[in-house]
C-alpha cells in the first residue's frame, strides 16, 4: 500500500518549486492531478534543449521530465468561467491544493485560497511564491537565480575575489519544494486532529535566507558579512578541493582526529601537532599557511592514489565527478538512482529515483511525465461523471483539451 494513497493533490503549479513538491507526493503514491493552460501547458515544456523525443508533440524537455512523472495532465483553461467551474469542483474532492501563480491571481477566478477553502473547509491550500503573501515586495515576480542573487546565496559562491556565481542548479526552487512537502505532510498530520484544512505561505526568498543556514547564523553571531571561499569551508580546515598530481580531490576533514590521520598519509605527522593547527580553531585562523603546506604536498601524488590511501584512513573524501561519472559510480548503479518508466506512445523516459527509501511502503514509480493534457477526458470523466458529449462540448469550445 502507497504511503499517501488516499490523498489527492490539484496542482496549479509550473516551472519547478511546485512542480517539484508535488513529484515527491506523487513519488509518495498521492494521485496528482496537474492543471495546464491547454496551448502552453507547463513553462518548462518548452525549456529546451535539451529534447527527448521525436520532433514535434512527442518532444519533451528534460527540465518537464525532471519535475512531473506520476501526474495526470489535465488541461483547462481556467481563464474561461466554464473552466474555473471545472477546477473548482474538482478541487472540492481534493486534499491539497498547490499554486505559485501571483500573489492574488487566482481570486479572479474564484480559485484562491478563501474561495476554494470556503467550499472545502479540509483544504490545505499551499501558494509558493517569489516573496511570500505580505510585505512591501509580495507583487514582485521572482526566479530561482535572481533570488539565489537578493538573499545572499550568490556573495558567497565563487572564488575568492571572484565574481558572484549562482549554485549550477536551481537549488533554492527545489528547497523550496521540499518544505512544502514537509509543511503539506504536517498539515495533513494537525487536520487529522482538527478536521479542517489551513492555507500554507511559502516563498523563496525566505527559504533562501532560511537555508543559508550555518552562513546566516555565522553573520548573525559575529555582524561579520561572510565571503566567497571557493570549495573552502568558512570553519572547517582543511575541508575544500586540492589540486594532485592529475587533477582534483575533495577534502573533508571534520575533526582534530581526522587531521592526525591526514597529516601521516601526507608523510609528515609532525604537522599535526604544530601549535598553529592541533585544533580546528587554530587551522581556521592559520589557514593561509596550511592550506598551501597540504597543497604541495598533494601536488606530489595521482588522485586516485590519495583516494586509496584516504580512504583506506577513514579520512573523508571525494573524487570530483562530472554528472556523467556520478552516475557510472558503483554506489549510484547499486542504488538504482537512474530507472526507465515507459511511455504510451512507446519506448521509455529516464529518471532519477526519489531518494527515500521506506522499509515497509516501497515508492513504485509506474507513470512518466504525462504529454499535455493526456488524462483530461479520463479524469474529468471519472471525478466530475462528465460525459462524452459534454465534454466534446468543452473540446469544442476551446475550454479543455
């Protein structure tokens, strides 16, 4: 049995934060029901390359097949009041709702939180926005890279002295996926007490700031404004990537113990016990003369040579892989990270496996990224007992597709 099988989720989400949130309730076993403009459908759809598939309709983005494997497509435009009605009483049979349009764009349609809630008081109505619901910028519109930019994230990625770079991938969209995930899951746990549904406000903006995490407290602690390190640890020494003999290794050494070790792998023992650096403390302050010191000497030896001999001390590190070589390590083909679901229309689609794996309630993936508007006259057949005729009516008149 599916964990959230009884639960059923309208999505009005696109591009990736909802999208993302409501793949992993999907990946959970919820029935996903996502609600497209019937022309454009999801944003990403059209983020390409690159493509899979043929040309033409059955060509799909990589960026859409990231983000929407077990949903249903179900394509109404609700700008139109034969669609809104459409939404509207399927989202009385449903558990959650999940929105990232503008703040205050759906109420002209009827499908705000207070419209929706008002005729299904069990609703928990979750609206993931640029800047949150209030506040002087609640308007303003906002992608993953200019908020990685406002919050902070961007003054501390990069070299030092360098330019500001964003993260290589759209990490504060896909954190702000997983709280929701965690606050629906919450809220659906309190409506078990309390019989009733509560609206969930969560931006991107403050789950950027929220995840800066040890960064955050850092200048919270100090007043001190943190700067780019490149791969160095703002208080971790030495914890960052050193060039070797043919190429890069990455560093992780986490305690006075693990330095001990490092320091007689490098062949010089007597390094640890150095007053500048037998503890953390003392490495963090003195780190312009050590981290040169385990620099040359790594310079010395191949990657895979330290590797080896890392790992055979228990000290932590890491190759630095390209995707393509992350997914060819042995722990990533055991784990079965990457799968194929297959497509109605044939061959298969490749995917990356949610990364929860439950002891009891196995996550079984059977549905791929659904083509626009695929389960349309399916789901509004079985969920509002529309009939052929009315919904060849709908077809007609532009309202589904």
């Amino acid at each position: 049995m599916a964990l959230l099988d009884h639960i059923r989720v309208l999505d009005l989400s696109r591009v990736l934060a909802g999208p993302w949130c409501t793949q992993c309730l999907a990946d959970f076993g919820a029935v996903v029901w996502k609600v497209e403009h019937p022309v454009r459908g999801d944003d990403t759809r059209a983020w390409g390359p690159p493509w899979h598939g043929e040309s033409g309709a059955a060509r799909e983005s990589a960026y859409y097949l990231s983000a929407n494997r077990g949903k249903f497509s179900i394509a109404i435009d609700f700008a139109r009041p034969q669609g809104s009605d459409l939404v509207r009483r399927l989202a009385m049979q449903a558990d959650i709702v999940v929105e990232n349009f503008k703040v205050g764009g759906l109420a002209a349609y009827g499908l705000d939180c207070a419209s929706l809630s008002a005729l299904n008081p069990r609703l928990i109505y979750c609206s993931i926005s640029a800047f949150g619901q209030d506040g002087p910028a609640a308007a303003s519109p906002g992608y993953d890279a200019m908020i990685q930019a406002a919050s902070g994230l961007m003054s501390i990625t990069g070299e030092p002295g360098g330019t500001p770079q964003k993260v290589g991938v759209a990490v504060t969209d896909l954190m702000t996926g997983m709280y929701a995930v965690a606050a629906i899951l919450a809220a659906l746990h309190e409506r078990e007490r309390s019989g009733r549904g509560q609206h969930i406000d969560l931006s991107l903006f403050d789950t950027q700031i929220a995840t800066l995490a040890n960064q955050s407290l850092s200048f919270l602690v100090s007043g001190r404004t943190p700067a780019r390190l490149g791969t160095a640890h703002p208080s971790i020494v030495p914890y960052q990537a050193f060039a070797t003999a043919d190429g890069h290794i990455m560093l992780a050494v986490g305690n006075d113990r693990q330095f001990a070790d490092l320091c007689v792998q490098l062949g010089e023992p007597e390094l640890a016990r150095d007053e500048r650096y037998v503890t953390n403390a003392l490495r963090v302050r003195n780190r312009d003369s050590l981290v040169p010191r385990v620099s040359e000497l790594l310079a010395r030896r191949t990657s895979r040579e330290w590797l080896d001999a890392f790992n055979r001390a228990a000290i932590p590190c890491g190759p630095i892989n390209s995707i393509a070589e992350a997914f060819a390590e042995p722990q990533a083909v055991h784990r079965k990270l990457r799968f194929d679901l297959p497509r109605a229309q044939g061959g298969t689609v490749p995917q990356v496996r949610n990364p929860a794996i439950f002891s009891r309630s196995p996550i079984t993936n059977t549905l791929p990224p659904p083509a626009l508007g695929e389960h349309t006259n399916d789901v509004l057949a079985s969920q509002l007992r529309l009939s052929t005729e009315e919904l060849a009516e709908l077809r007609a008149q532009a309202v589904i597709r």
